[in-house]
C-alpha cells in the first residue's frame, strides 16, 4: 500500500513539474523599484564597525610614521576624515535607484527596462563634483532604456541570451511569483509579478 502511495505522489510531483514548465511567460511582467537597495544596505550595516577599524588602522600607521603618539588635534583630523567618508557613502546609497522591469513578449522574446534615477543634492552632498555628477547623468541617459532578448524555460530556469549572445540565467518561483537573478553576476536580486 505504501509503495503504491509512493507511486502516485511520484506521479503527481512530475506531473506539477511538466505543468509548471509548460507554463508560458508570455505576457508576464515582473519588477522591482531597487534592485542595488539590498546590496547597499549590506554594504553599509556595519559602516559604524568598518570606520572604527579603519579609524584605528590610520592612527597607528600615523603614529608608526610620526614614531610618537597623535596629539588630540592630530586624531580629530583623522575622525573628520573618516566622518566625511561615512557621510559620503550614506549619500551615495540615499541617492540612486535602480529600478528593473522584466516583461516576456511572447513564447521566445522579453526586454529588460532599467530605470536608473540619480539625486543630485545627494551625490553632491557626498563630495561629488559638478563635472562627475554631470558625467555620470550623461552615461545614464545614453544608456538604453531597454535591452530586447531571447528566453527559453527549462523548469524552474529562465536562460535569457541578449544580443551580444552572452547568455544570463534566472529562476522563477514555483508559484510564478518572483523571478531571482543575479545583477552583474554579484548582485542577487527579485522581481515580483506585476502581470
């Protein structure tokens, strides 16, 4: 009785299985408003923690330097530095947004539409120039705002090909909900049905 259980649970497992990757994608959108907000909350969790080492790394290398301990002034130098930094990189994570929406057109074609924002005040309020902040919105606007590929599905698998051939491959949720990939091939990020 248990093997012939195990049977059709088998049976029923593989079929959800061919059902799910005969599932079509046409006509499917997913989105997310940030894709680099995860990575950037990673990276600044413990700023507090990475400044405090890098604070006490500077002093000695100051003080092996100097061959004497910093003086008061010397160290608060250091501390405005390193505050300057922090404050800079906090900018730089208040101040851009990358937005990424994935729609599959039909069986075999889907774009990719990144929406890049960038805050001026932010970016200058962390040091950057005039004339970098202005570069940067120029390599942004120049970027394409969508970039057409080729997909095929294989299980749970969504193998995209763009059209440089480079092929880039996501994952989508057994309920069709999410769809996982990697944003030059560091970044983890996912995608919610939006249609």
């Amino acid at each position: 009785m248990k093997r012939l259980l195990l049977f059709f649970f088998a049976l029923f497992v593989s079929g959800l299985l061919v059902v799910n990757a005969q599932t079509s994608l046409a006509g499917r959108s997913y989105y997310h408003p940030n894709i680099l907000a995860e990575e950037l909350n990673n990276a600044t969790k413990d700023l507090d923690k990475k400044i405090a080492e890098a604070r006490k790394k500077t002093i000695a290398v100051e003080e092996k330097k100097k061959g004497r301990k910093l003086t008061a002034e010397e160290t608060a130098k250091i501390d405005k530095e390193l505050k300057e930094k922090k404050d800079q990189i906090l900018a730089v994570k208040k101040g851009m947004k990358t937005a990424l929406t994935i729609e599959f057109l039909d069986d075999k074609k889907m774009v990719l539409k990144p929406d890049i924002k960038v805050d001026d005040a932010a970016l200058k309020a962390a040091g950057m120039g005039w004339l970098k902040r202005k570069a940067l919105k120029a390599a942004i606007a120049l970027a394409p705002s969508s970039e057409k590929a080729t997909y095929v599905v294989k299980g749970n698998m969504v193998i995209m090909t763009d059209k440089d051939n480079e092929k880039d491959t996501m994952t989508i949720s057994n309920d069709g909900k999410y769809l996982f990939g990697r944003f030059d091939g560091e970044t983890n990020f996912k995608l919610t049905r939006t249609k």
